[in-house]
C-alpha cells in the first residue's frame, strides 16, 4: 500500500481511544476485538460499524495500517459511530468451519459484550446502537461478511459493504495451480505451504499477524489452488453454495477494481450474478471501477462511487 496512505490511517487513527476486549478463547489463545471510539463522540445511542479486515483468510491484524481503509475512519467520525474491528481464526491453523464457529462467537459477542464494553469505556457517555450497525469487509474481510450475512439472523445488521471480495472460493482462481504468479511476481516454491502445515502443531490457533509475516503463504496457497484442502469440505465454508440456503440478506453495496490482480473481478460478477436468481427480492448496488486490489485506499468519501454506495446504505444504516 501507499506509504501516504499508511501515514493517513496511522494520522486518522488517533482521533479514536482504542479498547480492546475478548471475545473467543480457544485454550490459552485470546481472540480480540479492537473498539475504536471516535475522542469526539457525540454522547448517547450512536451507531456502529463493524469492519472486517483482509489478509487472504491467512495473514493480517485488526489494527495493521497497510489493511485498514482511511475512508472507513472517515465514516465513523462523520456519523459519530462506535467502530469494531475483529481479529479473526485464520488458515491453516483453523479450518473453514472453525473460522465461522469463530465467526459465530464474535456475533454472539457482540450482541451481548458490546455494550457493556462501550459503556465502560465512556464512563457510560455513550450506548453502542447495535440495532443501528453497517457491516463491512475488504477481500477476506468480504468473504467473512457475505457469511455472517448468510448465517446470522435478520437484523443482527442492518446493511453490508463488500469490497473485492473472496467470495467463489470453489472457482479456478482458488482451485489452480497457477503456472505464472497472478500478481506477476515470481512463482514460490510449493514447499512454503508444505513446510509451514508440517510446522503446526496441533490444536494451534493463529488470528492475528502483522503482515509481511505470512504472506508468502497466502500467496503460495493462491499459486497451488490449495484453498479448497485449508478450508474443507464443508458446503458452509463457500459463501456462493450457501446463498441457495438465504431466505433474507441485508441491503448489499458490492464493489470491484476491474484489474485486481490479487482478487479477480470475476469473483464479484459470479456472487452478483448467483445471488440475483437465488435471492431476487435482495436489495443490491454494484459497481465496477477501474483499478487493482485496494483501489479505494486513497479515496475520500467523496469520490462518486463510494458515496453513490453509502447513500444507498444511509438511510438502511441510521434509518
């Protein structure tokens, strides 16, 4: 990412008092949530956004600058928001049903701890409104926002935001050994996923890595199409074959770079177009913009685009 872009979430960042609180303990590993208060919140009921982090379901941390989208920050002070930002069970360590299990018990969570977190925060200034939440995810921050989608119960959030997302996860870009790298650096040597599954030991648990750290395995596991041995059998893993079981889907802004390299854009036109026939009453804005992955890193809320997508969510969100 953009050196400026960093220095502006890194700048954004301390207009927030920063709490973090557990969610998930899995033997002696804590998993985490980072609750981000904007210093200038306005006291009272005040809205939320959750916001789910990339990484390629194998790399990343809530708070790493180089995944964190400035306009994200930006739209948690305009509203005056309590914005959430969960770690996550990661692959390999983690299979795809451990993920959402995990996934699970950060909603659970978050229904029932928010709250109370918030309050004690602000000395009971300010009452998370979590009937009054936006959901939103970036590449494998979408994957795991399409499935809270798909297994939460309505209303659990009000809209959802999904931003080049993993979401065909059974298509060729996962399942395919690549014979050049799709983002056209050289090839890994299959051995750095190797070694790294005869490193684990068992019952590890990962859900937090500051990236460069792991990012080679991601890339290595894209390059030898070995999603589908990480994640597993599992029909519940894969957002796409799940949608046939979704009687209900919050309003959707779906968006993609036309030239992503890391995601392929054919990941959002699969999902748009399987979740019009099965879901045909869903409320769904999408667009198409040219740019690789992480082009709206250095936008502002402005750009046309993005506010065209938060316009058509606002009133769904703060409504």
């Amino acid at each position: 990412m953009d050196p400026a872009v960093i220095a502006a979430v890194k700048e954004k960042l301390s207009a927030f008092d920063i709490h973090t609180a557990t969610y998930q303990q899995v033997d002696a590993h804590a998993i985490t949530a980072d609750i981000l208060v904007p210093k200038a919140i306005r006291p009272g009921r005040r809205p939320v956004i959750v916001s789910f982090h990339g990484g390629y379901l194998i790399t990343g941390t809530s708070l790493f600058p180089g995944y964190f989208l400035p306009w994200i920050l930006d739209l948690a002070l305009e509203h005056s928001a309590v914005l959430v930002r969960p770690n996550y069970r990661k692959l390999p360590e983690s299979t795809g049903r451990e993920i959402l299990e995990g996934l699970a018990r950060f909603w659970t969570w978050f229904r029932g701890g928010l709250g109370a977190a918030v309050e004690a925060a602000t000395a009971g200034a300010v009452e998370a409104d979590e009937a009054r939440t936006l959901l939103i995810g970036h590449s494998a921050g979408a994957y795991l926002a399409v499935q809270s989608a798909i297994t939460q119960p309505e209303g659990t959030f009000r809209a959802i935001i999904a931003g080049y997302g993993m979401l065909d996860m059974k298509s060729p870009w996962f399942t395919t050994h690549f014979e050049k790298h799709p983002l056209g650096r050289p090839m890994l040597p299959p051995s750095v996923v190797d070694d790294h599954l005869a490193s684990m030991k068992p019952g590890q648990t990962v859900s937090a890595v500051t990236p460069p750290l792991r990012l080679d395995l991601a890339l290595a596991t894209l390059q030898y199409g070995r999603y589908p041995e990480m994640l597993g059998s599992d029909k519940a893993a894969y957002p796409m074959e799940m949608l046939d079981t979704v009687t209900s889907f919050p309003p959707l802004f779906i968006y993609h770079g036309e030239d992503d390299s890391a995601v392929e854009v054919r990941q959002t036109e699969a999902f748009v177009e399987t979740f019009g026939r099965l879901v045909p009453r869903g409320k769904l804005l999408v667009r198409y913009e040219r740019g690789d992955h992480g082009f709206d890193a250095p936008v502002g809320l402005g750009a046309p685009w993005l506010r065209e997508g938060l316009d058509f969510l606002q009133g769904e969100w703060l409504g």
